[in-house]
C-alpha cells in the first residue's frame, strides 16, 4: 500500500525535470527541505500546477518516488498576492528563497525557521522589502548559532561607545581592541541601532523603522561579512538587488 504525507511547504524554487515534470526545493514544517518531483507539471491539463506558485506556502500530498518523492496533490494555502504583483517585492522574495535554500542542507526539520520564512514572506507584501530580508538574515543567523553581538566587544566584552565601531566576524569591537585589527569593516551608530531594534521590535512595527542611504550601506556591509560564516559565496539574487538600488 502507498503512503501518503502531507506537507506544510513554501516553495523556494523549481527547476525543469524531464519532459514534462519539475523539481521543486521546498522547505517544510514537518520534514525541513526537501526536493520533490510533480509529474506533467507542464501539460496544460495538469492539476498541480495551480497549487505549486512560487513563493507561496502550499499544502502538498507526496508520496515515495524512485529518484524524488513525487507530488500528487498541491493546494495554495498562502498566494502572498500583493508581493506577486510587483517586480522589485518578487526579486526580494527570490533572494529570501535563495538565501534560505542555500543556507540550509536537507536534514531535520526546524518549524521556527519555517515561521520566520513565513513572516518575511508577510512582510515583503508589505513593508520595505530591503528591511524584510535584513530580518530573515538576522533570524538565519541566529538559528545557525551566529547571532551578532552588538551590544558588548566581541573580544573582551566592554559594554560598547562610541559613534561607530569596528566589526568582525561575529560582532563588533571596542576602541582598544580595534587597535590590534586591521582586517574588518566599519558599522555605523545608525546601523548598529537599527540592527538592534530589527531583533527586538515587534513584527506588526517593523515596517516602521527608518534608515537612511548611508546607514543600508553600512547594514549591508555588515551583514555580508556575518553571512559568509554561513554561506561560501556571495548569492546570484542578492548582487541583482545591488545593482537594481544603485
Ligand atoms: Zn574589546
């Protein structure tokens, strides 16, 4: 006898499969990421081809394959509408799948990582997407066990001053101890405050925080150094958001 599963699934990405199939990496409640088969997606009678948007969480039914566990029923939960219709809010939502996707190897399941894809996806039909993303990273690495240290140095643990500080992997240092780093970069007292207001605001306000030109940059520097504990190299999706703020 056949067994079925259902599965809590956001769709991250698709690919082409054979003649008339696709792949789909999806990240799930019960079994974390996964790749799954849907057979003659690309027929115009098929089925499943409504239930399987990209970027929308889904209620897939999947059964064993011989390669891939093969989809045999997909049902849109969440369509996340308002982001499908504009371009840039897509190409953030992109980013966020590919960040999530490559961060991640299939392995155990992780439903808060689950929820705080499910809230970037919320708030990406929503607030400033360049803030969204910024939160996914953060929650990232703090589930990954990186959570930036912001508050005290890095090295010898002063409670920190001053207008801007030196930051390393990890977190930021003190005036002294900065003296013994050259490598690093800089992050600015506007981007240190609005790190630390984007982990403790409440969700529903954080489409209130402000930042100017200057202190994105100086977030975005940051942020890049941190992530490369936990990706290898740069994301495709992120230097096309670069280029798209220039
Ligand atoms: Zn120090």
């Amino acid at each position: 006898m056949e067994q079925y599963q259902h599965l809590n699934a956001i769709i991250l990405r698709s690919r082409d499969y054979k003649e008339a199939d696709q792949l789909l990496t999806i990240y799930t409640r019960e079994q974390g990421k996964l790749t799954v088969q849907v057979r003659g997606v690309k027929k115009t009678n098929s089925k499943l081809r409504g239930g399987i948007l990209l970027f929308s969480q889904a209620e897939l039914v999947v059964t064993a394959g011989k390669a891939f566990p093969i989809v045999t029923g997909a049902s849109t939960i969440t369509a996340f509408a308002s982001l499908r219709s504009d371009f840039v809010r897509m190409s953030y939502a992109g980013y966020a799948a590919e960040l999530l996707d490559r961060v991640i190897s299939e392995g155990p399941a992780d439903e808060e990582l689950y929820l705080f894809m499910l809230q970037t996806l919320q708030l990406l039909e929503f607030i400033d997407p360049w803030v969204a993303v910024r939160y996914l990273e953060l929650k990232i690495l703090e589930r990954m066990g990186y959570p930036p240290e912001l508050t005290h140095c890095q090295q010898c643990g002063v409670r920190l001053s001053g207008e801007k500080q030196r930051a390393v992997y990890g977190g930021l240092l003190c005036r002294s101890c900065a003296l013994h780093e050259s490598a690093g970069i800089v992050l600015s007292q506007e981007g240190r405050t609005f790190l630390q207001a984007l982990s403790y605001v409440p969700l529903h306000r954080l489409g209130w925080l402000y930042i100017s030109k200057e202190g994105r940059a100086s977030v975005e520097t940051f942020m890049d150094l941190q992530m490369q504990q936990v990706l290898s190299y740069p994301l495709k999706t992120r230097d096309f958001l670069r280029k798209m703020n220039m």
